[in-house]
C-alpha cells in the first residue's frame, strides 16, 4: 500500500508515523516548505531556548508523552515550573484566574485543564519534530509541494511542484484547510470551498533575552495578558502587546544562569515589533537597557477559528470524501488547534486510510 501524506507540520508527521506502523505500508511525506514541523519552530540562541510556534500543551492530554514514548524520548518530556498568570490593567499586573487568561488568548480550553498546567519538552517543542523527522528521514520529502491531486484508476495521482507525478493508493491531505479546499475541489467536493471559511488568525511573537539584574519588577508565575479594556488607550503605542510569558520560569533550560527569557505576544501592525515589544515590557517590567538579542517570528495565518456551522460543514466534507476511496483531511482547520488535537487528527487520519484500503 502505497499512502501520500501531503504536508509535513505536526499532523502530517503524526500521520505518517502511524502508518510506518502497519505492515505493507509504503509513506511518502510531501512537504512545500524547506523544513518539517509547520507552526512549531525551536531556535537555540545563546545558550536560550526560544520558540517560535507553540511552546507547549496542556498536562491533561496524553497523545504527546504517549508518541515521546513511541520515539524513545519519553523521558525529556518536562512539566511547568512556574505557575499563575496576572492580568496587566494598564497600571498595574494583579493575579487573575487562569481560564480567564486563557479565553483572552483566545485558548479554546476548559478551565480544569488550563489549571492542571502544561508540559514540553527539555530542548523544546522542536525536540518532538527532530525525533519524528529522524525516524521518517527516508520518507520526507523536504521541498515538494503538491500543486495537484486527480484521481487515478487505483487510486490517485499526485503532480508535485516542479513537474513530476507520483501514484498513491491513499492520501492524507495534512495541510491547512484552504490549501486543502483548493485541492479538494480539484476532485470535484463540492463542499471544498466550505473550507476556506476556516478563519486563521495572523499573529506576531517576540522572545526577547536579558541579564536577570536588567528586569526591576518581580516575575510572578508564568506570564501576563493584557486587559482588553485596555487595549487602544492613548499610551500604548501602534503594535499592541497582548501577553507576556517568562519563558525562563514556565519550563526549565529555557534560559542560562542569570539571564531571563521574555516571550511577547504582538497584534500584527506598522513598525519594528522587537522594538515595541521592548517599549512595552520595560514600561511594565521595569526593564533597564536594550535586550542581548530579540527575535521575531509572523505567522499571516497561524491560530484557526471555527465558524458555529463548522462541524455541519465538516461532515459534509468527510462525507464526500468518504465516497472518492481512500483520502483523509486532518490538522488545525479540522477538530482542534492545539498540537495534541493535530497529533490526534493526523494519527485517526492515518487509521481511517488503513482501514479503507483494507477493505
């Protein structure tokens, strides 16, 4: 069985290590960008430990330790050190409850889970893709974006970008949902365009570095959010900060021995975000001097909202696809945006394929 997994972020992957596991099971891992693991990006920086994308997921949920397990990195699974969130008012960061944090970030998640905190990993989220990308080295193909997907007569036909074509018995279509929607309707879903109503929200993070001695106020928990109420005031300037992790206290190894690791959450707009990031954390944090080093990372399109009627539209879709032979869309755009949501996603998607070349 021959099996295609378009696009190589943490869905995809997931995917194709769940069907490495079946016997008879040939995987190719087709992947647009120069590097695998989509939103999760880990840089090391002078001894910090800086993420790009997600830095971690709820303590609650057990696909990722369980996929660690599965890779032999079950042990550098880490938990949160520091823990509580405040709530800065414009004035001053007062404690707030951490269910409300999290639905001001926009974090679709029960309070009971935010509460039992979060876990990562020791060299951060990255460590999880580097495993995975060693594991699947000879079935990624770094590079290769898929420009066409048409049915074939056992199966299907895939046009890779640059001219090429392969076959494949099966897909797991792992990429965003308007990237798969334009595919999708390529094959005739009717319901394809429904996808492109998947909302992906544009964002901006800044992980700024300092010597401990340079931060005047107390660090307390994990980090702050910003007051709605607050936002657009008349001191606070174009690019507005919307949170703040202490990156260095959240998770161990984040930092080195006196230095402190500072992770803002920026609205997309004009100007140098590293710049207004500093403005703001200084005025908040009394901060003195520059930072050592700040690095900034956009995503145009990075956290999904889901419309009310997404689930009757995504049944729709499934369903077509139920009837063209063996395709599966899974990750963000489809049953939960988190990366154990995508792990879990990519990992039902691979089973639901097996299952139907099978039959």
């Amino acid at each position: 069985m021959r099996v295609a997994v378009i696009g190589a972020g943490m869905t995809g992957l997931a995917a194709a290590w769940e069907l490495t596991g079946i016997d008879n099971c040939e995987v190719t891992v087709y992947e647009s960008e120069r590097r695998a693991g989509g939103v999760i990006v880990t840089e090391h920086v002078q001894g910090f430990v800086v993420e790009g994308g997600p830095d971690g997921f709820l303590a609650g949920e057990p696909e990722l330790p369980a996929l660690a397990l599965e890779l032999g990195i079950g042990d550098q699974v880490v938990n949160q050190c520091a823990r509580g969130t405040s709530l800065w008012t414009g004035k001053e960061l007062t404690p707030v409850e951490e269910g409300r944090a999290a639905a001001i970030l926009g974090i679709e998640a029960r309070s009971v889970e935010v509460a039992a905190g979060f876990r990562s990993f020791a060299a951060g989220m990255g460590q999880l893709v580097a495993a995975l990308s060693q594991r699947l080295a000879g079935a990624l193909r770094i590079g290769q974006g898929v420009a066409g997907l048409t049915r074939a007569a056992d199966g299907w036909r895939i046009a890779v970008t640059g001219g090429s074509t392969h076959e494949a018995d099966g897909v797991v279509l792992a990429l965003p949902a308007y990237a798969a929607g334009r595919l999708l309707e390529g094959v005739g879903v009717s319901h394809a365009r429904l996808l492109a109503e998947v909302t992906y929200l544009p964002s901006v993070t800044v992980s700024l570095g300092y010597r401990a001695d340079q931060v005047g106020a107390p660090l307390t928990g994990a980090g702050f959010v910003v007051d709605p109420d607050v936002v657009g005031a008349r001191h606070v300037v174009p690019l507005q900060i919307r949170a703040c992790t202490y990156a260095s206290q959240k998770f161990p190894g984040r930092a080195p021995d006196g230095h402190v690791l500072l992770r803002a959450f920026l609205a997309p707009g004009d100007g140098d975000p590293a710049k207004a990031a500093h403005t703001h954390l200084a005025a908040i944090l009394h901060l003195r001097g520059e930072p050592l080093w700040s690095r900034v990372f956009h995503w145009p399109r990075g956290l999904p909202r889901y419309l009310a009627t997404h689930r009757d539209q995504l049944g729709e879709v499934r369903q077509r696809l139920a009837e063209l032979g063996p395709i599966a869309i899974a990750g963000a755009g489809y049953d939960g945006a988190g990366v154990s949501a995508c792990v879990r996603s990519g990992r039902e998607a691979a089973r639901l394929i097996a299952r139907s070349m099978a039959r």
